[in-house]
C-alpha cells in the first residue's frame, strides 16, 4: 500500500507523458497545461470535512490520475473526492514500476540528449571552462522549469531573482532562457553591450506572425535589419511631424490625436446620458479613438466608431497578442513544430485576416498613388519601393520588407496606448485626490476654453508624473518582446553562448525596492523634486519601453497621445466609481496587461 498524496505527483507525471500530445491536439495552449500542471503537481489539501481536494481538480489530468490511482474509484463530484484522511488507495506494483521507469528514462533522457528534437538550446553549449554559467532552478526533464513559472510569469520571475540574483538561467522545455533584472544591470546589457543582446529568438510564433518580412520580429540582427528600423522610424517621425491639414495643430500627429480625443469625449457623453446609474465601461470608446490615431497615421483615414470590420480588426489584434503570451508549445518543444497544433492555427487564422486588411489597405494606395501627393506612410512606402532601385542603401530591403513597415506601426502603435489608458482612468476613479491635482494643473495652464495640445506638457510636471507612476505601477508590459544574444559573450562573470534567449523582467526594475522605497504605493509625487519639477534622472529608470537598439519607437508618441487623451478628458469631465463597484488593480500576465473590467460615471465640469 503506497500513501495516495505521495504517489499522484507521479502517477500524474506518467499521465502527463501519455496525454500531453492529446492536450496539444486538442487546442490547448500553455496557460491550459500550465493549469493541469498545477492541478497534478500540488498535492491534495484537505477540507474542513476531511475531504481532499484538489487545487485545481476538475482538470483532466488530476482526474485521469486519480481514476488510476484509487483501486475502488469513489465519486467525483465538483472537484472534491470523498476520501478521508488516511486512506491510501492501493496500486499495483506495475504501476509504481511503470511511473519509477518513466522517470528514470526522462531522467536519462534529459542528460544524454544533447541536440535532438527537444534540445536545441542546451546546457552544453555554455562553456564552462572559464567562466560559469547563470544560476537558476535545478530543471526537471522535458519540461525544465516550466512548472516554477506558473501562470504569472512576471511575478514567478521576480521571486526568482530574490534567489538567484539579477542574471539568472531557466529551461522553458527545451528552450533556455536568460532572464536579466535590476535596472543597472539591464542598462549594461541593452546599451553598453547592446548589439550581444539585440537579436531576437527564431521563435516559431514570431516567424508564424511575420514570416520573416517583419522589423520588430526579425531575428536577424545586422545591416539590414539596423536599415530597416531607420526606416521604420523615418516613416514614423516624418508623418507625426508633417504640416497638418487644417488650422492650430503643430503638426499631422497632435492634429489627428487632439480630433480623436475631443471625439472620444464627446461619446462617452453620449454613452453616459443613455446610461443610468450603472455607469459605462469606457474600453470601446478608447479602443477605437486610439486606433483611428495610427490608422489616420498609416492609412490617411478613419473609421466610425461603430464599423464593424474596424473593430474586428483591433480584436483580431488583440487576440493574437494574448496567444502570443501565452506561450506556444513548438517555442518550448521543438518537435510539435512538425505536428498541426490548434492554437498555432488560431493565430495564422488572425494573422491572415489582420493581413488581408492591411493588403486591401496597401492595394488601394497603390491603385491611387500619386507620387507628388503623399497621404500617408504607406504612400511614403510606396514611393521608396519605386525609388529603390536608384538608392543603394533601401536596395538591401525586399518591397515585402518595406511595405511591412506599416504592419510593424500599426501593430505596435495602439494596444499599449489603449492598456495605459485603461489603467490611467482605474487609477484615476480610485484616487480621486489625485484627479483634482491634475485637474487644478489643466485649469491652471490650458484653462476653460482651451482644448489640451501637446505644448502644455511640459508645463504640467504632476500630470506627466502620473503617467509615469501607472506605467510603473501597473507595468502592464511587464517584459519586453524577447531578445536574443547575437554572438558569446560574458556578462557580469557568466557566460551566454550566441543565440541563447533573453528575457528582460520590466515589471522587477519598476517594483525594485531598492530603487523605489515603497514600490507597491501608488505615488506621483515621487517623481517631482522639491521645487515641484519632473525628476529626469528617475523617470528615466521607468521600464516599459525598453532600452537600446530595441528601444520602442513609438515611446515619444505614446506619451502625448495619452498626454492629450487624459488631460482632454479630464478637462470637460470629472470621472468617477460607480457605487459599490469594488475596484481591483490585480491582473493577468500577458504581453500588454490589462486592468479587470471596470465602469465609470461622469459629470459634467463646465
Ligand atoms: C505606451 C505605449 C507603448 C509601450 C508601453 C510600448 C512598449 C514597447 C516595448 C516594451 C517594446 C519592445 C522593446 C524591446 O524589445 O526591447 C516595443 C517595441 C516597439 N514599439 Fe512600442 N510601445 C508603445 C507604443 C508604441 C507606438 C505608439 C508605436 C508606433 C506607432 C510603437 C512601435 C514600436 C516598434 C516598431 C517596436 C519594435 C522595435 C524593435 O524591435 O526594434 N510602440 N514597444
């Protein structure tokens, strides 16, 4: 008789092995099996009745394993089996030799391997002659660390740095992975040795998303791919600075984001007289005023707030980026890169339908380009595609390179903006002291018939120091998109081969005790010095953009844009709870992360 508690871990762990591949077949992504793990790898508690339960025992795995390992099966019933305490269920001595077997193959197994299927990152190419490599948790076999990281990676990963330090090693299946925290050392790798930390990982879902035509994915880093990010940024800078269309915009970029932003309000008035009591949920309206921004930018045109086809698209986005975080098994075991997987068809199916608008997009610029009348990026795009065989230098770039660009804006240039929106106004409703202070700034420097512009952010030290207290608070990019070292290097004593993964943990830097005093406080006024001014030298040590030659491009835009949306806002509204509705800052890990539901009432302030 072998105690039941003791035995499921891998009882589990043989279900595992044999269902995993069903599990993959069947849709799951990783934050599912994330979750089966937890339910087989914890051991049952026990209830006030005296009953076991399961942490999460409704999941498949946790009740294959219990059907096999109780002999008589009881009755399972909502995710409580009625066993009492010392009940052992008895197991025939095929079993425990099966699961002792098991073990020790994959225990042999990982060992041995070195670059098979599931290996192609693996601990032997570190050279460990001279100098080590990182720490990091003993890995188990085939799927390395994957069960310490759990669902909230970001938070998982910060705990882990308090162990082993600021450079720390992880095995992610078979993918290993450097995770970088601390401000000074994240500096040191992004900017002093910025070109070893520059590449990105051939991950199978960003070749899947981009197809190899993509600046922000592309693994390659070198010439080409530093053209094509100078590209990106021309594109970008000249239409946001170009003359604009009509009167008292400075230029394209504050004329279309103060439009959109008047707009905005206007129909959250509308929305709020319609409403009672309730209040309304301020998300669609967001979505969609922020995504007319880039998609006046990049297509000369904006969509109504009701267009389906729009909003499909921003969904569409969406949901690719929360595929994206949630991790895709062929990333971490190579070998399901030769099966067909549900979930990675999901995300070509999006990507296929956001790529067939910005083909329809591109095709009618094209049936209407006009060289001497430059709408848009994707007419500037267009023209350097014509011009290119005359430039020695955009020669480098395929036409499919080049018209990506406006893929790689469009992708990057809304979701973050609207999450830091989405989190601004949470954090606005839940201290109201702090929307006084920032509404006593407007009144003060734009006043009553002023409508916000970008000019007067500067003057307004406390407003721009809320936003960067919700980026930091929030962090709600917690990592940037993985980086990738482009040749050996030693970092810090420890040696990183070429092509190792890296993952640099924003969300540490921004609640690192040590830079921070009080990291959990919500607290603008951290960032003013004593005469009341913004404090460069420590909004500078804010992490969402990241640093380096893989810094953000949009960092500058992003922060008038939600400059002119806050202060635009809160100038004609007073922005409130609705009673009783309780409000939670906790969230879920993702590439962008966004604040729970939430709904607000209005008044008018004027
Ligand atoms: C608050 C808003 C934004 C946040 C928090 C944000 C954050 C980030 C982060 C963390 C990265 C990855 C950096 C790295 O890998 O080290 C990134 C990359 C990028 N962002 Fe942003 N971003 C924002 C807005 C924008 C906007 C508005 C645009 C363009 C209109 C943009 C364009 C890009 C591009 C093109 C890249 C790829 C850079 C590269 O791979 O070299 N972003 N952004």
């Amino acid at each position: 008789m072998v105690s039941l508690s003791y035995c499921m871990p891998f009882l589990s762990f043989l279900c595992f092995l044999i269902f995993f591949p069903c599990l993959i077949f069947t849709g799951h992504s990783m934050r599912h099996i994330f979750f089966y793990f937890n339910g087989i790898c914890f051991p049952p508690f026990k209830d006030k009745n005296g009953f076991f339960c399961f942490v999460s025992s409704l999941s498949p795995f946790s009740l294959l394993s219990l059907s096999i390992s109780t002999c008589n099966m009881r009755p399972l019933l909502f995710g409580i089996l009625p066993i009492k305490e010392n009940s052992c269920g008895s197991l025939s001595s095929v079993t425990v030799a099966l699961c002792l077997l098991t073990l020790l193959l994959m225990v042999i197994w990982g060992r041995k391997s070195k670059r098979s299927f599931f290996h192609f990152h693996h601990d032997s190419q570190l050279d460990h002659t001279k100098y080590p490599p990182p720490p990091g948790p003993k890995p188990w076999p085939l799927v390395g660390n994957l069960l310490q990281v759990g669902e909230q990676i970001h938070l998982s990963l910060t705990g882990l740095r308090l162990q082993y330090g600021d450079i720390f090693k992880l095995r992610l299946g078979s993918l290993t992975v450097v995770v970088l925290s601390g401000y000074n050392t994240i500096r040191q790798a992004l900017v002093r040795h910025g070109e070893a930390f520059a590449g990105r990982p051939n991950l199978f879902i960003f070749s899947a998303i981009a197809n190899g035509t993509s600046m922000t994915f592309n693994e390659n880093y070198g010439p080409v791919w530093l053209l094509h990010k100078k590209l990106c940024k021309n594109a970008l800078r000249s239409f946001s600075q170009a003359e604009p269309r009509g009167f008292g915009a400075t230029c394209l970029l504050e004329e279309h984001i103060c439009a959109e932003a008047a707009g905005m309000v206007q129909v959250i008035r509308e929305k709020a007289a319609k409403e009672d009591m309730e209040g309304i949920d301020p998300a669609t309206t967001l979505v969609t005023s922020v995504a007319n921004v880039v998609c006046a930018l990049c297509f000369g045109k904006r969509y109504d707030y009701s267009d389906k086809e729009f909003l499909t698209i921003v969904d569409v986005n969406n949901e690719v980026l929360k595929l994206f975080a949630a991790g895709n098994l062929a990333d971490f075991f190579p070998v399901f890169r030769y099966f067909p997987s549900p979930s990675l068809r999901k995300i070509v199916q999006y990507v296929r339908r956001m790529n067939r608008f910005m083909e329809r997009n591109i095709e009618e610029h094209i049936d209407t380009f006009d060289k001497n009348r430059i709408r848009d990026i994707t007419d500037a795009l267009i023209a350097l595609c014509e011009e290119r065989e005359e430039s020695k230098d955009t020669s480098m770039l395929s036409n499919d390179q080049i018209i990506h660009t406006v893929i790689d804006i469009f992708g990057a240039g809304f979701d973050t903006i609207i999450a830091g929106l989405q989190w601004s106004l949470l954090y606005l409703i839940k201290f109201p002291d702090i929307q006084d202070k920032i509404q006593q700034e407007i009144d003060e420097h734009i006043g009553k018939p002023q409508l916000p512009r970008f000019s007067n952010k500067a003057k307004m030290p406390f407003t721009e120091a809320f936003i960067y207290e919700v980026f930091r608070h929030a962090s709600y990019v917690p990592f940037t998109i993985p980086h990738c070292t482009t040749r050996d290097i030693t970092f810090n004593g420890y040696f990183i081969p070429k092509d190792t993964c890296v993952f640099i943990n924003q969300y540490q830097v921004n609640h690192d005790i040590d830079l921070w005093g009080d990291p959990e406080k919500f607290r603008p006024q951290r960032f003013l010095n004593p005469c009341g001014l913004l404090n460069k030298e420590l909004t500078e040590k804010v992490q969402i953009f990241g640093m380096g030659k893989r810094r953000c491009l949009g960092d500058e835009f992003a922060r008038l844009e939600m400059f002119v949306f806050l202060t635009t806002l809160l100038h004609g509204l007073r922005i409130e709870n609705v009673p009783g509705q309780e409000l939670d800052l906790s969230t879920d890990f993702g590439l962008t992360m966004k604040p729970r539901p939430y709904r607000i009432t209005i008044s008018q302030r004027f």
